[in-house]
C-alpha cells in the first residue's frame, strides 16, 4: 500500500466511489444538523416558556417594589427633615442608587419605572356631591408619583404644582375616566385627612396597559370596594395624582404614607439560563445580602417584594416536568441516528470485504488499511458534520453554542469511524471463505454477556420509571429516559437470534410444494449476511421510538379534549345567572353544524349530611341522552329515566359519590320548582350538565307533570343552554346569542374548542410537542433509511440471480414473486416487531409517564391524571411505511432487472 501516497487513495476513492460519499455526506449531514439543532430548540422553547411566565402576569406581578414606611424612615434618622427627606428630588436621587444595585439578568425597564410617596390606607371623602354606592364616602388614595406628565397627556388644565411648605392645600391631577365616574372637573374641591384636594389638570394615559398605570389599576380609573360588614357594603375608590415634591405634605394624614419605588422586570433579554440567577438576586433582595446593601442605600427600614420569583418557580417546575417526557424522544432519536450511522459503515464494509481481504493478503498493514478508510470516510463525514452544525447554528435561534457545536462533532466522528473500526475488527486475522449468515452464525459468549446486560439495564430503567413518574420534578435521568430504547433494543436482539427459526419451519413446506419460488426465496433470506441483524435493530429501535412518541402526542391530546369536554360539557356551552330566552334554542338550533342544543335547568342546594352541595339537573331526557352519546359523558338510555306516572319516585341518574353519601332508596328533594322525590336508577360518572361532583339529573317532563305551574313560569326557565355538533360556526353562535339577550345580565357563550385552546397557549407546551413531534418524524425516517440501505446493499446479488434464473426460463411475474418474498420476512418481522414491542412499551412504561405537565400545564387535581395509552395510529402506519417501502423498493428493482439484458448482468469476471 505504500505505492500509493494516502492524498492519491484518497483522490481515486472519491473519483471512483462518488456515489457511497455523497450518500455518507447527506446523511452525515443531515445528522450533525438535527444533533446540533435539539439544543437549540429545548433552549428556544424553555427561554420562550419562562418570558412567557413573567408576561403573561399581571403588570402589577411583574415588578420589584421597595416601600420604606413613615414610622421606619423616621426612626433611621430623627433629626432629619421631613421636607427635604420626602422631596422628590431626594426620593429621585434614592431612585438612581438603587437602580446601581441590579445588575443583569435582573433588567429593569426604566420607561415604565416609577418612585414617590404614597398613601396606603384609603382617605375618605365627605364631599356630598361626590358619587356613593350603598351610602358609603368614596375613598382616594394620594400618589406624589414621578412621571405624570411623561405618562400622560393634559387633556384639560395643567400638571399640579408643588404646594407651599405647611400649605393644607394641594393640587392634583386625574384621569379622564377618574373625573368622569367621580363628577369631577378642572377645579373642583376635595377634603380628604385635613387636606384640601383642589383639581388642577386631566390626563389621558397613554399607555393604559403599561405598567406605570395598570400596577395601580386606581391611578387610572376608580375601582369598586367592598366594606368588611356584612353585608358588605359596596364604594368608590379613586387615585389623586399629586406633584412629586408633595410627598411631605401627606405625613400630616391619616393615610399612612410610604416612600416607594416600583421597577417592571425586562424579559425581553431573559433567558433560561439566566433564571436560577434571577431568582437567586431576587431572593436576595428580599431576604439577604442584597436587602442588606438595598437598605444602606434606601434607609434601614426599606423592604424589597416582588412576585417574580413565583412566577420564575412555576415556570422551573413546568419545565422540570416537561424535560424528562422530552428526554425520552431525544434519547430515542439519538440512538437511532447513531444505529444508522454504524449500520452505513457496517453495509459499506460488507460490501468491500472482497477488496479489503485482497489488500490484506497483498501485505496491507491494519493500522495503515484502518488510516487510509478514516481519511477516506473523513473526507466526506467532517466537511458535512461541520455544515450540519453551521446550519443549525444559522437556522436555529438560540445562545448555545458549545453544546451545539459538541453534538455535530461527535456525529462527524461516529460517521468517520464506523468503516474503519468495523473493517478492523472483521479483517484483524485473514480467516477463510465461508458462509456468514443469519442461519449459520452462532452468538459469542462476548455477545451473550453484552446482551445480558443491556437487559439487565432494561429492567433496571423499566422499574425506575414506574416507581419515579416522569412529574416528580428530579430532572432527566438518563437510564429512565433511555427506557424505550433499551425496550426496543432488547426485543431486537431477541428476534435477531429467532429470526432464523420460523424460516427453517416455513421452508419445510415450502420445499415439498411444486414451484420453486417460495423454498428459493426462504432459503436466500435465510442466508441473508450476518450483517442484516443491524438494520434489524435500526428498524425496531426507530418504530419503537416513533410509535412511543405518536402515542405520547396522541395522549396529550386526548388530555387536552377531556379537559376541554369536562370543563364545557359541551362542544358550546350558553349560561347566565338569569333564565335563559325560550327561543334561543331554537335560533342555536338553526346554526350550521348545531346537532342538539338541549336546555337544561340546574338547581344547588344544600345536603342534609353537611357534604358538598347537590346540583339537580332537570333536563329532557331523550335530548340529554342523545347529547350524553355524542359527548362520551355518561351516556345512558332515555328510557331509563322515563315518567313512571303516579305519586313513585321519579327515576334519576346520579353520580356514584350520591349513592356513596345517601344510598340507592328514595330521597326528597326540594328545589326551587317544588318538592321531588327520587330514587337512583342509572350510575354515572360524568354527565354533560356537571362532570364530575354530586349530581341528580331527572326528566323534566316528570318534572313538568308534577309542577305544571312552577316549570311553566319563565322566571324558572333553563339558565345552561348545551350545544353538540361538529364545525359549529362560532361567529354564528354569537350572533344568536346577541340576537336573544337575557333581560338581567348578559349570557355567556363558552365553546369546547376555546377552552382546549387555553391547555396549549404555552411556548414551553407547543415548543416541547413540536420538537417531539419532530423527533418521531426523524425516527420513522431514520427507520425507512435502514430499511432502504439494507435492501440496496443485497441489490446487486438479487439482480444477479434474476439474471441467471430468467436463463433457466424463470418468467417475470415469478422474478417479481421472488423479490417480494425474499425481502419480506425481514420486512414484515420489523414491522410487527415494531408494532408489538411499541405497544409493550407503551403499556410497560405508562404509569411513570405523567403527561400533565405537557398537556395541562397548571390545571389542578380535579382534572386528573393524562396517561399515556396506546395509539393505534402511531403503532401501525409507520410499521405499514416499512412494509409499503420495502414492496416498493423490491418491485423496482425487479423492474429494472427486467430492462436490461442478461449479458450485462452475467459477465465473466464481475464481483458481486
């Protein structure tokens, strides 16, 4: 070998292989572009889910807010100017001291930043010509804040002046809204502690979402309050914007006034790895060393609280719950791009034994053959790996890098290495010719110890996954999450050492039997090389994974359309707190897609045993069964509940906790349509009218039979009004709704496919199940890859043979006979392997993989537990993609076998 120079091998290999390195480079590539992707993407959606976290709070949540109190500000200096101390040019001085105390990542955004003095106790106003409800005073509260002026616009008179040290008369502003519900104008008096509020100004705000003046929803309009007597008593409260430096004046009121300083937290720069410090600068300023430098700054009896680091803990925990369900599709992708990759070496140095022996015998070193295939595989692998990587850095947002960068580095090694090392250990002794197939190769003791143990290893993730659920916030495991994989491995490696047995049994028959086709097609896949026990593996790891991850996206939804269903009762549901209009039925009745719209009167009233409340739905029965059938909630027979006539019980459904709480006999009732005796006659969990909780649900017929006047008064008409139906036209519902108003207070239209919408409006939901639905794409792709290599890796031998039988008289439907069969057992093996160890995986792995975190973030107990079940979609259509691809791929080749000539395929000297 040394007559060649390793730049001139390097030349011929590419010229001549061009073929075999560009396919490595793809698929290299393509790799090195998914590995380096992943982390990006978790680190999208998680940075996405936490800024998520804080937006969606409430202005008033999402900001640091120091107050230093009047007796605290006192006490830190006696002798200090009331003046001068509450001025608001000292409190702005304050302000830029304490802003020196946040450093990133905890930003602040200084244009929405407020500081002054406050009252925090209500200042009531005896005025009597101010506005009162119930006949109580209404009550202000005083803000000498910053920024008035920058924050909103004079839509009459001028910003206020700063009074007159001891002046017991001030100026304020309001807002348009203020003055209009208060009744108050430009000039007009209020007497609040002592003081005389004269009005000097009124602003528009600018912006009335910031946070400036929706942290303090008063500043901008007056709030309804309540008083503690009972009955509570209902009043005014209204803000009174101030000039800056009219913060002493408020000491001499009874307000209790404060100094203050509110900072909205910036998440537009937050990322997920910048939250543990957050929270950690957070928690400091509220209880450690940064209250300690905060109160040199701001005095010693200043206090630092913000909401954020809630929001930041929900957010952790979310995500905690949701990497490890993510882990196990990455674990499983993972391990199936890397099959793949050493199956590509594996088939490349099956096919170049007969060269590589020939360079062995000639006096080829194993260092130097082994050197000369890595700088060959190199040549494609690392120049791809490195693009693959490039790409995902140019197409994926995200900060990382490094792990990244790792990622395609690692798999342009695993695509350099996977020929050389499987050369060297197949040609490290010349050994002689002879078969090396599925039917004769017998397991090494190596390989029985190797498979042992990933045994071993599978059992151990099995029992750690059921015991530890995927929601016990531990983190990923990497033994848990590598569970399916270990499952599909194990079962792969089980039917690589049964494969050849139910060949031999069908070959028997088949040898008896008059045609040759079936016995030569048997006996040639039983002579399948060796080699065909790594695609085997591919194929059963990446079905596995890919009908585990259907199933998981599948189970998610599921969850989110009980919910939605639990929650709504309904595809649509209408309700007021007054009676319902009686023709609103029949209007939704004629909206396109409505199939029912069943009115339905529910009474609450209280149990004899002081349990939870009863909710007695009166409703028709034949239209509440239709509906209970078309919902999946309870469905029973209308017959059950049918009017039995006379003075009996009436018959009624009811929920198992009832029966639990008060037996099955009869029972009186008194709701507001009059006394009912009733005895259970049906069971249910669910009904439409109140899922879940203690129910009683009877026809309203019996009803109406038994209190004809009391069910015919409007004022006891149906207040739910439930829809079923497929497509309903949402804005056509709508429009019937506004069409029939409800003469107290307005009725509410809540469709099912609103609600489910609320369960995924996370990023961290919808990145999660992108990525995973990604994932399961990649390994049903990775899964048609194996399959498709192994297959074209047997091509040549198989177009031979057809060559050499249609010399013999075979015909070309018996040459496509025999294609189909050779390549089916294989095919068929995988896919109902795959089919069957994906379903055990499933039913294995199923109670530790909690999939609320995913599909309900946030929602409490009462919805229950999301479990994943099995999804005969996921299981089958990728199995039939391998068999499909598998037909496809052998009928062509039949063909174009059957387009050329035997001469070309049969000459004297060709290698297989």
């Amino acid at each position: 070998m040394n007559a060649l120079t390793w730049t001139s091998w390097l030349r011929i290999r590419l010229r001549t292989a061009r073929g075999a390195a560009l396919g490595l480079a793809v698929l290299v590539l393509v790799t090195a572009f998914l590995a380096a992707a992943f982390p990006r993407g978790v680190e999208t959606y998680e940075t996405r889910g936490a800024q998520y976290a804080l937006a969606s709070a409430t202005p008033g949540d999402r900001t640091v807010q120091i107050t230093v109190g009047q007796s605290d500000a006192l006490a830190a200096d006696p002798s200090a100017d009331p003046a001068t101390a509450y001025s608001g040019k000292e409190i702005a001085r304050l302000d830029r001291a304490i802003r020196g105390q946040f450093t990133a990542p905890l930003r602040i955004d200084d244009g929405q930043s407020v500081h002054g003095v406050r009252t925090t106790k209500p200042l009531s106003a005896r005025d009597t010509w101010l506005p009162r409800i119930d006949e109580v005073d209404p009550a202000f509260t005083l803000w000498a804040a910053s920024g008035p002026g920058t924050h909103g616009t004079l839509a009459q008179g001028r910003l206020p002046h700063a009074a007159a040290p001891g002046s017991r008369t001030l100026e304020a502003a309001v807002t348009t809204a203020t003055a209009r519900t208060m009744r108050l104008r430009v000039g007009s008096e209020l007497h609040l502690g002592g003081l005389t509020v004269r009005i000097s100004g009124l602003l528009t705000p600018r912006e009335p979402q910031g946070t400036y003046w929706s942290a303090e929803p008063r500043m901008a309009a007056p709030q309804l309050d309540s008083t503690a007597a009972s009955p509570p008593l209902k009043f005014w409260s209204a803000g009174l914007l101030l000039s800056p430096d009219d913060g002493a004046a408020l000491l001499s009121t009874g307000g209790a006034p404060e100094k203050y300083w509110r900072y909205p937290v910036d998440t537009g720069a937050l990322s997920v790895h910048d939250v543990p410090v957050l929270r950690d600068r957070l928690r400091s300023l509220e209880h450690g060393p940064g209250l300690v430098r905060l109160r040199s700054v701001a005095g010693n009896g200043a206090f630092a609280d913000s909401a954020v680091t809630g929001l930041l803990d929900a957010s952790e925990g979310m995500r905690a719950a949701v990497a490890p369900i993510v882990a196990v599709a990455a674990f499983g992708i993972g391990t199936v791009a890397g099959v793949a990759l050493l199956m590509t070496g594996q088939l490349a140095a099956a096919r170049r034994r007969p060269e590589l022996e020939l360079l062995r015998a000639r006096g080829a070193s194993l260092a130097g053959l082994t050197g000369r295939l890595a700088a060959e595989t190199a040549a494609a692998a690392l120049p791809a790996a490195a693009a693959g990587g490039a790409l995902a850095l140019l197409l994926v947002p995200g900060e990382r890098v490094f792990v990244p960068l790792c990622a395609a580095a690692v798999t342009g090694l695993l695509g350099t290495l996977a020929l050389p090392l499987r050369a060297a250990a197949a040609h490290r002794r010349p050994r002689p010719a002879g078969r090396a197939d599925l039917a004769r190769v017998r397991p090494t003791r190596r390989r029985t110890v190797a498979e042992l143990t990933v045994l071993v290893l599978a059992v151990g993730a099995v029992a750690a996954l059921r015991r530890r659920s995927t929601a016990s916030g531990a983190g990923v495991d990497a033994l848990v999450s590598a569970a399916p994989v270990l499952i599909g491995v194990i079962a792969a490696l089980v039917l690589m050492r049964l494969y050849p047995l139910p060949l031999r049994l069908a070959a028997r028959p088949a040898a008896r039997a008059r045609g040759l086709t079936g016995f030569l097609s048997l006996a040639r896949a039983g002579r399948a090389p060796a080699t065909a026990g790594l695609p085997l593996l591919a194929l059963l790891v990446a079905l596995t994974t890919a009908s585990f991850g259907g199933s998981v996206l599948a189970g998610v939804d599921r969850g989110r359309d009980h919910a939605a269903l639990t929650a709504v009762g309904a595809d649509a549901r209408i309700s007021s707190d007054a009676p319902l209009p009686a023709k609103l039925a029949g209007a939704v009745a004629k909206v396109p897609g409505v199939q029912d719209a069943v009115p339905v009167r529910i009474d609450v009233q209280a149990a004899d045993d002081s349990g939870p409340p009863l909710h007695v739905v009166i409703v028709d029965a034949g239209a509440y069964a239709r509906l209970s059938s078309a919902t999946g909630l309870g469905a029973f027979d209308a017959g059950e509940l049918a009017d039995p006539g006379g003075d009996g019980p009436l018959p009624a459904l009811v929920s198992p906790s009832f029966v639990t709480r008060f037996g099955s006999g009869p029972m009186t009732l008194q709701p507001e349509l009059g006394q009912l005796t009733v005895r259970p006659r049906v069971i249910r969990a669910d009904t439409p009218a109140q899922p879940g909780g203690d129910f009683i649900v009877v026809d309203a017929g019996s009803v109406a039979r038994i209190h004809p006047d009391t069910f015919a008064d409007p004022a006891n008409g149906a207040t739910f009004l439930l829809v079923s139906g497929r497509s309903l036209d949402a804005g056509a519902l709508r429009a019937a709704v506004r069409a029939h108003p409800v003469a107290a207070r307005p009725a509410h239209l809540v469709l099912r496919s609103d609600a489910r919408a609320k369960y995924a409006d996370s990023p961290l939901q919808q990145g999660a199940e992108q990525l995973y639905a990604a994932a399961v794409g990649a390994g049903a792709g990775y899964a048609l890859l194996a399959l498709l290599l192994s297959l074209l890796q047997a091509a040549p031998q198989s177009i031979q043979l057809l060559a050499r039988l249609r010399t013999m008289g075979l015909t070309p439907s018996q040459g496509r006979r025999l294609m189909v069969l050779e390549a089916l057992p294989q095919a068929l093996l995988a896919a109902l392997g795959g089919a069957l160890v994906g379903a055990a995986a499933i039913r294995l792995l199923s109670p530790g993989m909690d999939l609320t975190p995913l599909a309900l973030p946030g929602a409490g107990a009462d919805l229950g537990t999301v479990r994943l079940h099995t999804d005969s979609a996921s299981l089958l259509l990728p199995s039939a993609g391998v068999v499909a691809l598998a037909l496809a791929v052998v009928l062509v080749q039949a063909w174009l076998s059957g387009r050329r000539r035997e001469s070309t395929e049969l000459r004297a000297g060709d290698t297989q």
